[in-house]
C-alpha cells in the first residue's frame, strides 16, 4: 500500500466576546428565551438598516494582533446572499475580498511523549481572519421547523488557516491554540458547546513526496474538538483507501455523523451555492489608523506559548506547572506577582498550579468573577512561601490554612497567630512527646527496629498528630531515631 | 376660509400662527377634499380621518398653550407607503407585505412627528417602488389630476397626485431613478431629491440602497424648503447618512437674488425630448436668462451609459434588498408550500407582481458568478465616470437645467407591455441618482392638452440651498404649482 499524506485546512468560526450584536445595539447572551434578544434590525424588517459594533472591530483586531496578522487599513463589507430560515434578511453580512486581519500564524503545541514532556510547537499559516454576523438556530420537529433569533447578528470571525495541516492531531492542536489565544486575550469564551467555536474541515490527501494538493472534502458545523480529530481521521482513512483502489475523490460537502463515527456526502460542487457577493451599500468601509491598532496592541496581554517558554526557561518551573500556569492570563498575572515578593517560584507555582487551582473549580463562581475580584491576594501567597521557608510553619500547615486564606483573605501570619499555628522548636518539649508515642506504639517500635524504615512514619504521624502539626518535621524524625536507637 | 387644502404649507402655517385658521380646520378641509375627489384620483392607500383629526386637535391644543413645535406644526403630509411609520400598515404597493404593520418610525416620520405634522395616509406607488407611473401597484391605478385618463408618473405618483388634487398639503416620497422628481413633473407639483446621505433612509424599504433617497413632494419651492429642513441631517442609524452641516434653506430663499452660471446638457435636449416639453424648458430657461444668469452649453458624455449601468445596479442592489420577503416571518406566506424551498418559491411567486420578478431575476443574473466583473463591476466604474462627468461641469457652472421627463403624461396602460419605453421615462433622471447628486422638478407650464411640464434644477452635492434658491428664483415668479386641475 502507498503511503498518503493528509493536507488539512481549518475554517474556524469564533464569536467575540461582544455584549451586543454586529450591526445593531441588541442584546446577546447565551441561554435567553427564543426571539427575546431580537429588535426591528435583527429580523430585518422593511427599513431597518445596519451600524457597526466598535467593539467588535477591535476584538477582531486584537485577534489578528494574537496571531501575527496584518491589520487591513480598509476592509469593507459585502453582502452573502443565501436563502436560509435561520437567515432574517437571507443575505449575511461578512468581508468577501478585504477582510480585515491577512496573513498571520498560530503557534500549535502537539502532545508530548508523556503527560509531562512538552510536544513539539509548530507555525500553522492563516490566510485570513474576517468578521461576520452570526445566524439564528433552527430546531426542527417532525412536522416542522422553528427559528430562534437571539443568535443571529453576534459578531463572528472566521479564521481561515492555510491548507498547513498534516493530521488530526494537528487540526485538535490548531483548535486548542486559537482558543487558548482567545480566552486568554479575553477575545472569546470559545465554549463549542455553546456554539462559540465552530469548525468547518477541509481535508485531502496525496501520495507522500508529491507537491500537488489533492481533491477536497468539506466537513461542515464540527462542534468539538474531538469532533474535528474522529472526522479529520475518518475522512484521511475514507480518501486513501478510495485513492488505493484506484478510486476518485469528488470534491464535495461531507456530513460528520458524530453517533456513528462516519462522513456523507452532503453536496456536491456542481450544487454549491452562488453566494453573489457584493459591497454592501448599506455600509462604509472602516479605516483603521496605525495609532489604533497600536493602542489595542498595548491592552494586549503576552502570548500564552511566550509565557510558557519564559517560565521555563528564566523560572526553571517543570513543564507541567508552565504549561497550567500559562492557561489564563490573570493566573499568570497572580503568579509572577507572588514571585516578584518572594522569589521562589517553585514553590509559589506549586500552591498556584494546585492549590489556588483546586479552591478556584470548588467554587465555580467565583471563578467566573475573574482573580482579581477574589479576597486572596499575590502577596499572602509569597507570605506564606515565606513563612515555610523560614521555618515558622510546616508545609503541611501551610496547606492546610490555604482554604482558609482563600476564602476570608486574611494574611497567614495572622491565621497563624489566631490559631497558633507556629511550629514548635523546643527540643524538651518536642522530645518529651516523642518518647510518649513510642511508649504507647510497640508495634511500628518493633517493625521499626525489625528493619522497616517505613514503619517510623506511623510515629511520626502520632507526634505531629499530637502537636497539631506544629513539631518540626526534621527535628521529630531526628528525636525520634535517637530515641529508637 | 375657503380651499384651505390648496394653500401652500408656508401660507398655512402663516395664517395658523396668526390664529386666523385651526389646524382641525385646516385638517377638515383636506379630508372633505379628500373625500369629493379621492375615487377619481385613487391616490391614497389608507387613510384614517379620525386619527388625523385627534392629532389637528392636539396640535391647536399646544398652539393655544404656547407651545407650538414650528411651522409644520399641524399641517398634513401624507407619505408613500414604504416610509414606516409605528403601528400603521407598510405594503410598499406590494401583496407580500399586505398585512405588514410596522412596529417602529422611519428617522424622517419620527422628524416630522416631532414637529407636529400630521402624518396623513398613506400614499399608493409602483411596488417596491419600481416603475415610472404607479400602474405597478398591486392594489389600484392612480390616476393623474389633470387628466385622469393618464397615469400620475412614478413610482411615487400617489404623493405627487395626492398633492396636486389638494388631498395632502405636502407628501413626502422616496426617488431612486426619477421616482420623486418625474411625477412631481407629470403632476405639476414641486418634487426635490436631495443629494445621497442628506436625509436618512432609516425606515424606508429599500429598493437599491446605493441611489435611494426621501424628499419632499410640495406645490412650492418654499414649501420644499420647509419640509426639507425637518427631514435633512445626520442619523447615527444609517451609516450612509453624512454629516453635514444642515444650513437654514428657508433663509437661503430670502437672500437676494444672484446671477448663477447655469449649465445646459447637450445630452439631455437630443433625440427623444417632446418638443412641447423643450419648448416650456428654454422658455424657464429664457427667464433665468433675463434674470441675469450666464447660461452655458456643457457636456456630460457619459449620459447614454446611465440607462444600462442604472438597470444593473439597482436590480442587483434590490434581489438582495428585497430577499428578506420570504414568507418565513413577516410576509405573505403560501398555503401550498411542501417544504421550506417551496416555502419561498410560492410565497415569493404569489406575493411578487411582474416588474419585482422581472428585476430580481436581472439582479441576481448580473450578481452571479462569472458575470459580475462583465456586469455589476463595469457598471460601477462607469458610475464613478458618470458622477465625474457631473464634478466636471461644476467646475464651469453653479448648476445644471434640464428637462425632467421626455413627453409629459402618458395614457393608463400605455407602456405597460413595452417595459423599456417604460424605462425610458426616466432618462434624464437616473444620472443624478447614479452622482448622488441633489435635484429638484419645478413646474413650468402646460403642454397643448394642459398636461403639466417639470424643469429639472440639479445642483452640487449637499448644496441644496444654493439649488433651492435658483429654484425659487423661478418659481417665486411663476408659481405654476399653485395651479389646480379641474375635478
């Protein structure tokens, strides 16, 4: 058999992080009752005529600045025209041949060997980014169809990737990248399961070594991730064994049935439709100035892959913990901040990483109120490094009172005094407990001096027990040697 | 006082400030003329005098309070029936929006409403305002004042009949080739379409948004003036709308008189002109002479394209416009259809009349892909030469004058089967459209069988106080509008 290789490129629909619609001032959230975030505009009525949302250029060009593009100085509008019910005007408003982001890459991350190796970065070229209105959702019944409006007219961009994909690891990888851009630059919640990210494939395959791109397929609406990796995979499967037995690809529109795992042939070429685009008269061309551009460059935050490579190189943090930090901006904000107050990251990025990540996703809202909001400060968390560092408390102590500091935002050095948490040093004291212990636990005593090392860990646990955590762990373990031996 | 609904707005608004008459009087009179002459005419759509009456009342109320919101203030103006106006029917002369009730107010309804005009009927026109003698509507013909045997021009003849029968005092009507101007001319009233982006369109059903412009149908200049200044001005909903400085066009009127460089197309006095139109356009043109103005032969060489590149881009503009009427929400909905493709092809079929179809189908034709660069790009590019024709000539005179439409009313039913001769109705009006430039139809006469003639006054864009005031100049002198038909 020969061997095929997949050319894949991506059309990714992303709506922006906008609280009212493209061309008018409605209201969009998600999860409204049908047709309430609807006005004269969004269902077309006779007259009603379109205005751009600001906000909605200037994600679409801080988008484009997130992945390298350049910005167009002019970009216009061109109406596409396609009968639809989900369609109010049954024309969509979109940018057919001046879009306003050309050009640019996204940095994909490819998994790792292992869960804690990185995988290896890549450049995935685009061709494009343009901004659209959304259209509204259809629900359809067996003796009929019904149409919601709320959607329709959300800003939408459309980022179009180069045919610079090879497999369906690549396209997941591409998905993950823009949507790690986009959260993190506060662009978009991409959340597919809310339809916020939505994937078009085109897919073909070629003998290896040839140049020639071969004949592709449309995968249309993959509303996972996953989604795009089985269809991408079914789809690089379906072309090659055609292509073995002499077949021929016919370039078509292809349904991914997600139940069944299999694509089908929706429509072909020759059905396609003409989407008669033209300039829509009702509308201006935007300018967009070079001072602009740059002061929504300035509000832009660093790269999440920059960052990444930042803290593992200048912090030494392990990959894993980079990468976990690297997932949200303010995250990362929190972090470097505790860092600058005490300069240990490994260990600040430990209860970053674990333990502010566990208190976040216990109280779900609070995570949606953003880190900033929250009562717990950078500076409590360098504190706390701090006072393990110095010996005042244990690191257990210090997880233990991290709940504590997350929910109130009180210091640790007060939680500490408050409940006298202070680890103990005294030597007699500590000694005293230790020779109590080993009276009251002849059996770990015996496995103990019988050769086990481990069983030294049930005295242990007693002494700290007995002290509430505050003995000093390595002077416990040295008393109690000396005791043992 | 008697034929109060055949004084022009101005004097109305005169004798109403003085008290000597009331807006319900004044209101009353419209309506009992309305009613003696309205089933000869047939130039309204609806109507709805108790409606009307409530609103004169209103407005003697404010005046007798102090209150007076200007010199609209109660006085009638009907529009066409594509102008939305809240809670009040939209057909735009077409079965598919039969049963349309708007549920907001144009930009231009709103203006007017707040300066107490009484928004009185609606106006009957071609349908989607395609046609040049309102016979293209799906409910009635109407019929033209001074002959009714003829048609009224369009497409908004039911504005300019309803004017000259004295059933509205003013009208407001919207013109994208012509549809202002040439049955303002045919009827004998006053019709002005102001350059593109001055009055917002927000609210009037598009045919081609790119040539679409509102202006005011009046029996004067000064009323044109009037009724301009209410409507004109900047709207943050429509983003074509320009922001232009809205200068104070009744004061222009008043300025005295100068001595204009006025231009004379050599295109526009050819092959095809009526004689009895050319013979009534030189004589206005003889008086501009006497007044002192320089009158100029200039060219614009571009004019034989305007027909072709008109007929592609407003089709093209209106099968995109006009796809929304789908049955799906709002409009006309088949009973037959199977599934949601059958959906729009009946509802669509049934609800569309002819010349929509026949337009459409041209639209979607040059739209389409490998026709576009050969059709709608070309068009577009002999557009800009057109309009540069246009800036040319402005660079050697003031303003242009020409005649309005080539013969003057034509007989109901006449053209009906003959779609170009239609067209043609049109010749020397859809240029402007094309240059988005300002230009307004004053009557200047009578042809032999007493058919109104017009006199087009094209001016520079944005510069319609300079146009008004040639304007006037003439009809201050001769006030041809203040004429009435025998009914």
């Amino acid at each position: 058999m020969k061997d095929y290789e997949a050319v894949i490129g991506l059309e990714v629909h992303v709506q922006l992080k906008c609280d009212t619609k493209m061309f008018t001032r409605a209201a969009y959230r998600f999860g409204e009752p049908p047709n309430t975030l609807t006005n004269p505009v969004v269902m077309g009525l006779p007259g009603t005529l379109p205005v751009l949302n600001k906000r909605a250029i200037e994600l679409s060009i801080q988008t484009g600045l997130m992945f390298g593009c350049h910005i167009a100085e002019v970009c216009k509008w061109d109406r596409k025209n396609y009968f639809y019910p989900d369609q109010p005007k049954n024309y969509q408003i979109s940018q057919f041949d001046q879009p306003i982001c050309i050009g640019g890459v996204v940095e994909i991350e490819l998994p790792g060997p292992a869960r804690n190796v990185m995988g290896e970065h890549r450049e995935v070229k685009l061709t494009r980014i343009h901004l659209e209105e959304d259209v509204g959702k259809l629900t359809h019944y067996e003796n009929g169809s019904l149409v919601d409006f709320n959607r329709a007219g959300t800003p939408l961009i459309e980022i179009v990737s180069e045919p610079d994909l090879f497999s369906a690891e690549e396209a997941a990888a591409f998905l993950n990248a823009i949507r790690l851009n986009m959260i993190y630059a506060g662009l978009s919640d991409c959340d597919m399961e809310k339809g916020q990210m939505r994937c078009d494939a085109n897919v073909s395959v070629r003998p290896v070594g040839s140049e020639k791109l071969g004949i592709r397929t449309e995968m249309k609406n993959l509303n996972s991730i996953s989604g795009v990796r089985d269809s991408v995979n079914y789809e690089i499967r379906r072309q090659s064994k055609v292509l073995e037995k002499g077949g021929e690809i016919f370039q078509e529109t292809r349904r991914w049935n997600a139940e069944q795992g299999y694509t089908v042939a929706l429509r072909s070429k020759e059905e396609a439709h003409d989407y008669r685009y033209f300039p829509d008269p009702d509308l201006m061309p935007v300018r967009v100035s070079r001072e602009w551009v740059d002061c929504l460059h300035a509000k832009l935050p660093e790269r999440p892959f920059d960052r990444q490579r930042r803290y593992l190189k200048d912090f030494g943090l392990p990959f894993t913990m980079a990468s976990v930090l690297c997932q949200n901006s303010e995250l990362g904000n929190f972090f470097e901040e505790a860092v600058t107050k005490c300069n240990k990251p490994l260990e600040i990025g430990n209860l970053v990483a674990n333990d502010l990540l566990r208190e976040l996703s216990a109280g779900k809202d609070a995570e949606s109120q953003g880190l900033v909001l929250l009562p717990i400060k950078s500076g409590h968390v360098a504190e706390l490094v701090k006072l393990v560092e110095e010996g005042v408390i244990s690191r257990q102590i210090a997880q233990d009172i991290f709940p504590q500091m997350f929910q109130t935002g009180e210091s640790p050095s007060t939680i500490v005094e408050k409940k006298g948490l202070r680890q103990t040093t005294d030597m007699a004291e500590i000694e005293g407990v230790c020779a109590r212990i080993i009276a009251e636990n002849p059996k770990p005593v015996g496995e103990f001096r019988a050769g086990n090392e481990k069983a030294i860990n049930a005295l242990k646990g007693g002494v700290m027990k007995a002290t509430r955590g505050k003995a000093n762990p390595a002077m416990v373990d040295k008393l109690l040697r000396k005791l043992l031996a | 006082m008697s034929d109060l609904y055949y004084q022009s707005a101005a004097e109305l608004a005169r004798l109403l400030e003085k008290g000597e008459i009331s807006a319900r009087q004044l209101m009353q009179s419209v309506i009992d003329r309305t009613h003696s002459v309205e089933e000869k005419i047939h130039a309204f759509l609806r109507f709805d005098p108790d409606e009307a009456l409530v609103e004169a009342e209103k407005s003697d109320q404010r005046r007798a309070a102090g209150k007076s919101l200007g010199s609209l203030d109660g006085i009638p103006i009907g529009l066409k029936d594509l102008i939305c106006v809240s809670g009040q029917g939209l057909t735009c002369g077409s079965r598919i929006l039969e049963n349309y009730v708007s549920p907001y107010d144009a930009t231009c309804a709103a203006r007017l409403k707040e300066r107490g005009a009484i928004l009185w009927g609606r106006l009957n026109m071609d349908e989607f305002a395609m046609g040049s003698s309102t016979e293209n509507s799906a409910f009635q013909t109407t019929c033209n004042p001074w002959n009714t045997e003829c048609i009224p021009g369009g497409s908004s003849g039911g504005s300019t009949a309803a004017v000259a029968a004295g059933e509205t005092i003013a009208a407001l009507g919207s013109d994208t080739g012509g549809s202002i101007r040439q049955p303002a001319s045919l009827c004998g009233v006053v019709g002005l379409k102001p350059s593109y982006g001055l009055v917002s369109r927000y609210g009037l059903a598009a045919f081609a948004s790119s040539l679409d412009q509102i202006g005011p149908i009046t029996r004067t200049v000064e009323d044109s003036a009037l009724i301009l200044q209410a409507i004109a001005g900047h709207d943050a909903r429509d983003s074509t709308s320009f922001k232009a400085h809205i200068p104070d066009y009744q004061a222009a009127l008043k300025a005295p008189p100068r001595r204009w460089k006025l231009g004379l197309p050599r295109e526009y006095f050819a092959e095809g002109l009526d004689p009895e139109i050319r013979q009534a356009v030189e004589k206005a043109v003889d008086f501009y002479k006497n007044e002192g103005c320089e009158i100029v032969e200039i060219s614009l060489p571009h004019t034989e394209l305007a027909l072709p590149v008109y007929y592609i881009l407003a089709p093209a503009e209106a099968s995109s416009n006009l796809a929304r009427y789908d049955g799906v929400r709002y409009t006309h909905r088949s009973e037959r259809a199977e599934d949601h493709v059958d959906l729009y092809f009946k509802s669509r079929g049934e609800g569309f009349g002819q010349e929509v179809k026949r337009r459409i189908i041209l639209g979607a034709y040059v739209l389409s892909s490998g026709y576009y660069d050969a059709y709608y790009l070309r068009a577009q590019k002999i557009r800009t030469l057109i309009r540069n024709d246009f800036m040319d000539a402005f660079k050697k005179v003031d303003a242009l004058i020409t005649p309005v439409s080539p013969t003057a009313a034509f007989k109901i039913g006449e053209r009906l089967d003959d779609p170009l001769s239609m067209y043609l109705s049109d010749i020397y009006t859809l240029s402007i459209n094309l240059a988005g430039l300002p230009a307004i139809s004053v009557p200047c006469g009578f042809t032999s069988k007493k058919l109104p003639v017009g006199v087009q006054i094209i001016g520079q864009p944005f510069k319609e106080a300079e146009m008004l005031s040639i304007a006037n100049l003439y009809d201050s002198t001769h006030r041809f509008g203040m004429e009435h038909p025998e009914l």
